[in-house]
C-alpha cells in the first residue's frame, strides 16, 4: 500500500480545479486550500482518513514538472458508474481520451476501466473490480 502518490504540476490552480472535479466524484477531497499550500503541494483524501493521500505541487528542485513516459495513476472506483462519472468529469475539464469506459478483460473479467491524459499530460486511470 501507498501512503501518498504526488505529481508534478507547472499549473497549480488549473490542476487544482481538474483534480477537485475529477477525484469528487471517487470521493476524495482536497483538504488543502490553494492559497495555503506548503513544500508538500496540495492534498486529496478520502474525509475521515490521512492515509492514502493524492498530491499534486510544483517540483521542489524549481524545475519544469513533465509527465512520466510509461507512468500512470490508478485510482480505484466503487462502482462502475464512478469510473464513468470520473472519465467525464475529467473530459468535462480539459483531459483528452486515452481509452472509454468498459471492461478490460485481459488483465481480469471484471476490471472496468477508463483512461485519459490530465491536462498536463500524467496518465490516469480509473477502475472498478468487483
């Protein structure tokens, strides 16, 4: 298990509203206000729980942030109708289609998934299994 995945960002207030959007409706909230963050970025969570924690920030080395090729975030759904919820929130907000809802059955019968790319090109998915 993870404690927390962090992307880098070159937009923060953009991503910040992608990200409030995209993740509602997984039930993650941000817990950091935009104009509060720290050297830790900006926090989501499920309410009720520090851990596991999404984070998105600016890289600390001051550099430019750039997605990683071959790198993607998953984010797990209880129902298939959040994966769908989440997918076009996310295309609602700027992320361009990597791959539309529905079953993926060569990685499992039942894994639902969707995919697309954030508005600064990090790869997501999100997933229901029953």
């Amino acid at each position: 298990m993870y404690a927390h995945i962090q992307l880098g960002v070159n937009d923060l207030a953009r991503m910040a509203r992608f990200y409030d959007a995209v993740l509602h409706p997984l039930g993650l909230s941000r817990v950091t206000p935009l104009d509060r963050f720290g050297p830790a970025g900006l926090i989501w969570r499920t309410p009720g729980s520090r851990w596991p924690q999404f984070v998105i920030g600016r890289p600390l080395n001051g550099g430019p942030a750039s997605a990683a090729n071959g790198s993607q975030v998953s984010f797990l759904a209880r129902t298939p109708q959040m994966v769908d919820e989440a997918w076009q929130q996310a295309l609602a907000h700027g992320a361009i289609d990597a791959g539309a809802p529905g079953l993926r059955a060569r990685y499992a019968p039942d894994f639902y998934a969707a995919y697309c790319l954030d508005p600064e090109g990090h790869k997501l998915c999100f997933v229901h299994t029953g």
